[in-house]
C-alpha cells in the first residue's frame, strides 16, 4: 500500500441520510477535486485558502451529480497532514456511490480501514496512542469511555509516556558513555540518583497497569448475571433494571429457556446485565441445556446477583452458588420485600447481612442496587482525572517495560557492569516506545489500524 496517492472513502455512515461525508486525502486531493467541482461563483479550489466551505455542483462531462458543499484543508494544517478536501453532498446512497465512482475513475484509490488516521500517525499529527483512541472514542458507549478516550487522544498519556522514556534515556546514554571509557573506570551516571529514576519509573508503571482492571471495565461494560431458582424474578428485575419489558414475565416457572442479555449505564459504567434459566432440577431437555448456559455465564461474569424469594428463601442454593464459585463477586438480593414486616427482614439480614432488599414488580429498592453495584467498582480514579489504562496492546507494554526495569534495578544491587544493565535498559525503552509508536513495524500497525473504520 503507497501512502504517496490519493484516497478517497466515505467518512459518514454507509446508508441514506439527509446528507453524506466523502474525504478524500493526498497530494492530488485539491486538483482531482477542482476537475469535478464547479463553484456557483467559478472559484477554482487550488485558489482558496485552507479551511473554506465552497458551494456548488459535482459534475461529470457537465452532467450535474449532485449540489454539494466542499470543504478544503491544506496540508500540514489538516487531520492527515495532507491536502484534504471533504464533499457534503446529499444522502442517496446511489449518490454516494456514483461520487466516490467518480473520484476513483480521476485518479483516487480507495482508502483502507483506518487509513486516514494512519496518514496522520506516519505525517507527526499525532502518536500511536493517540490514534488508537481516535477507534475508542469512535465505539464510546458510555460518559467514562467518552472521557478516557478524549484524555488519550489530547495526549495525556502520551505526554507520561514520553516523558519517561526520556528520562530513562538520559541515563540510558551516559550508561552507553560509560562503556566508551570502561578502561578508565569512571561513573558519568550517578547511581544514586538513577536508582531513584528506577523507583520512581517503577511507580508510575505499576499504578498504569493497576488502572486496566478499571480501564476494561470501563471500555467493555461489566457482565453480571442475575441466577437464582425458578420464578424469583430474575425477568421482572431485568426489565426493572433496563426500565422497559425486555424480557417475558410469567407466572409458570422456567420461562427463561435461554439468557437474555442488555445493557444500561449507570453514572457514566456499562453493566451487562444476563437473565437467566432458573436453577433447578429438571428433566425438560429444552430447560436442562438453558440451565448448562446459566452456569457458563456465571463463569463468565464479573458479578453474580443471586435473587432470592422473599416467601420462599433457601439459603442452601446460595451456599452452593458460593462453594461452586468461590472466586465470584456474590451479591444476594431479596425480592418482594413489600410482603415481608419489619421482624423478617431482620432475621434474613442477621443470616446475610449483605443482602439487599427490594420489589422488582414495583421497582422499589432497585437505586439501592444501582449504588451498591457501582461500590464494587473502584471507579476512584475517574474522578480524579488519573491516567486509565483501556488497551490491551499498551498494558502488555507496560507489564514489560516493568519487569526490564526490575531487572536493571536487580543489576544495580548486585553492581552488575553497565553494559550488562544497558541490554535491559534499551529492552525498557524499546516497549515504552511500542506505545506512542516511537518504536513501531507495519505488522504491529496493519493490526492496530485494520480494526478501524473505512474513512477515519
């Protein structure tokens, strides 16, 4: 693939709308665009100054495809670095069709996933990191992947990154130096104080990686799955939950054959909330694999809510439940506590104390869930603005620039050589660098930018 030609691709959502985006990138952008566009006022587009709006028609031979407003952005001053120019035309998708055709017959090539960001990562707009966010922010669900995603992309954890790796590769230089002068046995770098830049850079790395727990969470929702025994009210509290019937309600016990799955967001976190099959003894082969589906969903879950009958409460299936997942996040819930008085809420809370209390049928207590649910995220660091870790790709970096920097730090309480402690110093830099794409291969980003979208 060159990255010296000309692009074209649809930048808004395939599909009829009122109107449609085409972006076209590259050094012919302008001069392609000026041959199909004709101002109302015969202004030439190589003319105008970057960042105007021009109206008129996209023509083919003088047949009028379309009356559309152009938009130019010169190069450096643009997304990709490069000339761009965007046509806002109307939404017929045969409209859209015929006019990336007509790009493509004048000299464009059609732009891959994620090949206009990828212009702007190789051109020095913005790093690596930057540009992954540019797909997260794309895919945010929610008020907090919204946030992390906005940090990323304005380079604050770029900024920490790179600021790092520079102070790092200062002493990582004056180590190398000292190499060139192992004969004279002199010290450029000071131990003391690079033993402090290692404790330091260890810190900031382990606090980094801490964040992902909290930064997947975020980015991907948390599952949680609703068990229990037939006919609890696993549906009527999920449909409680989403505020709307979606799922089936019915008096008949092992209504749910299968799971149900939806999401809402609570103070800016995704929860997946899974109804489903009733946990119970049964022959009905239909129900039995239903039940096998609950328990792989259990597996699966971050939180368990064990929904209990308020009238019929057996604390030998959630003992069962705790024995089988011991590692599972448990959180029991009575349902119909309208029907209970005051002593039997006594007696269940002094046999769980941990247990809420509500009505799914009338939707009361379901706030006291929503806040308990949201204390078992330690969503702390969203509120104070801290650097969270949302990508795989750079926690598996920062799990590695740490343990290089553990060993250099090992090296220097056993008074290894320097040129033994630079190989893991260079090791260190190396995977800081994978991050910001200061270190980088067209393997590495062909991966990361073929799982954005055609046009951004």
């Amino acid at each position: 693939m060159s990255h010296t030609d000309t692009i074209v691709a649809l930048a808004t959502p395939s599909g009829t709308g009122a109107i449609a985006v085409i972006r076209v990138s590259g050094p012919k952008a302008i001069d392609i665009s000026d041959t199909l566009f004709e101002s109302i006022r015969g202004k030439k587009l190589k003319n105008q100054k970057s960042h105007t709006i021009h109206l008129g028609h996209i023509v083919e031979s003088k047949k009028v495809m379309d009356k559309a407003l152009v938009s130019i952005f010169k190069g450096p001053n643009s997304y990709t670095g490069e000339d761009i120019v965007e046509v806002s035309c109307h939404g017929s998708t045969y409209i859209q069709q015929q006019i990336i055709q007509l790009f493509l017959r004048n000299g464009c090539r059609m732009a891959s996933a994620g090949e206009f960001t990828l212009r702007a990562f190789l051109n020095g707009k913005m790093d690596l990191s930057q540009a992954e966010a540019v797909a997260d922010l794309i895919s945010s669900d929610s008020e907090a992947a919204h946030e992390i995603a906005i940090q990323q992309m304005r380079g604050g954890f770029s900024d920490q990154i790179q600021k790092l790796r520079e102070e790092l590769l200062n002493f990582a230089s004056l180590i190398e130096l000292e190499l060139d002068f192992s004969q004279e046995d002199v010290e450029f770098a000071d131990r003391t104080q690079f033993n402090e830049l290692l404790n330091r850079i260890s810190e900031v790395l382990k606090k980094l990686i801490d964040s992902f727990a909290l930064g997947n969470v975020i980015k991907n929702g948390i599952p949680v799955a609703i068990v229990g025994e037939p006919n609890v009210g696993k549906s009527t509290l999920l449909n409680a939950l989403l505020n709307e019937e979606r799922a089936i309600v019915s008096d008949i016990a092992g209504t749910t054959r299968d799971t149900v799955e939806d999401q809402i967001s609570i103070n800016g976190i995704n929860f997946r909330f899974i109804d489903t099959a009733g946990i119970r003894e049964t022959k009905d082969v239909v129900e039995k694999i239903g039940i096998e589906r609950t328990f792989d969903k259990i597996e699966k879950a971050r939180l368990v809510v064990f929904l209990f009958d308020a009238l019929d409460f057996d604390k030998a299936e959630l003992v069962k439940i705790k024995q089988r997942y011991p590692n599972k996040e448990l959180l029991p819930i009575c349902n119909k506590m309208d029907m209970l008085n005051d002593s039997e809420i006594a007696q269940i809370k002094n046999e769980i104390p941990e247990t809420i209390f509500l009505s799914a049928k009338h939707k009361t207590g379901i706030p006291d869930l929503e806040r308990k649910l949201l204390s078992l995220v330690d969503s702390g660091a969203l509120s104070g603005d801290e650097t969270i870790i949302t990508n795989s790709r750079h926690y598996d970096a920062l799990r590695k620039a740490l343990e290089e920097i553990q060993k250099v730090k090992e090296g220097m309480q056993m008074e290894l050589s320097g040129d033994l402690m630079a190989i893991d110093i260079r090791q260190a830099l190396h995977h800081l660098g994978e991050i910001t794409g200061s270190v980088s291969t067209d393997d590495l980003l062909g991966n990361i930018f073929s799982n954005f979208c055609i046009g951004k």
